[in-house]
C-alpha cells in the first residue's frame, strides 16, 4: 500500500512540475538502472526504492535512489 501512495505522489508531482523526457533520455536512465546491483531483472523494478523501472524513468521529477541519475 505504502508504494501506491508514493506511486501516486510522484505521479501528481510530475503532472504539476514535470516536463517531457526525450527518448533518448529515459533510454539512458533505463540502461543506467540496468546495470545496477539494485535492478530485479523478473520484475523490472528497482529493489531499492520497489519502483517499477519504466514508469520512473520517464518522469523529470524522479531521481534514482542512490543518485545514479
């Protein structure tokens, strides 16, 4: 329940301050999170924050956990 909350809360961030990443960006980010010791390849999601990798790579108001980018 606590990750729909913080789910939602980055969502309603990103919609009121966020911009549009270009392709190339969010391919970056996603390659970045990758390569991570952190990075559960089954469920595309990071173990660190439990966020899933291709819905918070897209939005400009996220930041990686451990400030990878």
């Amino acid at each position: 329940m606590k990750r729909v909350f913080r789910f939602l809360y980055a969502l309603i961030k990103y919609i009121i301050f966020g911009k549009l990443l270009d392709n190339n960006e969010v391919q970056k980010r996603i390659s970045i999170c990758h390569d991570c010791k952190y990075y559960d390849k089954l469920h595309d999601k990071c173990d660190k924050c439990g966020c899933y990798i291709r819905a918070k790579s897209i939005m400009s108001t996220e930041i990686c956990p451990i400030n990878k980018w």
